[in-house]
C-alpha cells in the first residue's frame, strides 16, 4: 500500500481490484480496504469501474487472452470525505463505495454491444 499511496501522491493513476479478484455475475462482493484506506490517506477520489464479460476474454487459470466484447461501466468519482471533518474509517468509505456501486447499473445489465 505504500508503492500504492507513493503512485497516487505523484499524481499517477492506480487500478486496484477491491474485490480481490474478477467476479462474475451482478452480484458485489465483499470489498477489501486498500482502496478507501488509499483514498482517504491521499484524498484521491476512487472512479468505480465495472468490466463485464471478462471471463469469456480470459477464463480463471488461462494464461490467453481471446478476442470478445465487454462491457465497461465507468461511475462517476467518489470521493473521499474531507480530513478533519470527523472520524472516518475505512470501513465507513467502504460502506459508501458499496452502496454507490449498488446504486450504479451493472454492467450484465446493459443491453449487448452497448
């Protein structure tokens, strides 16, 4: 996480996967803290982004990649709350990055080829 806050501080883009891994389906899985821990350490705000369709681009365990669309869903930016305002944690980030992703249209929702 340090690399991570040290990207970020440098004003470099970062892609975390806050679920730990690919997911399939619309289902949100438990989200893990490095990214509202980053997000409230560098106030960088977190842009949600959903890829659907990855799993037929690369199945767990295959090492190629095939040719295919996905979809991609890309929120509007969360940011963190302001240092000093109260006492956040990571847990009340996540929170709400749950909550807008819920809020947000899955991307197995959207009609094909869109």
């Amino acid at each position: 996480l340090r690399r991570c806050q040290t990207v970020l501080e440098a004003g470099q883009p970062l892609v975390l996967y806050p679920e730990g891994t690919r997911q399939f389906g619309p289902t949100l899985h438990e989200l893990y803290d490095g990214p509202a821990f980053l997000a409230l350490r560098t106030g960088v705000p977190v842009i949600p982004v959903g890829i659907g369709g990855s799993e037929r681009a690369q199945a767990k365990g295959s090492k190629f990649i095939k040719p295919t669309k996905v979809r991609v869903v890309i929120g509007a930016p969360i940011l963190p709350p302001a240092r000093g305002l109260f006492s956040t944690t990571t847990c009340c980030l996540n929170a709400s990055l749950r909550c807008n992703a819920i809020r947000r249209p899955s991307v197995s929702a959207l009609p094909p080829g869109e």
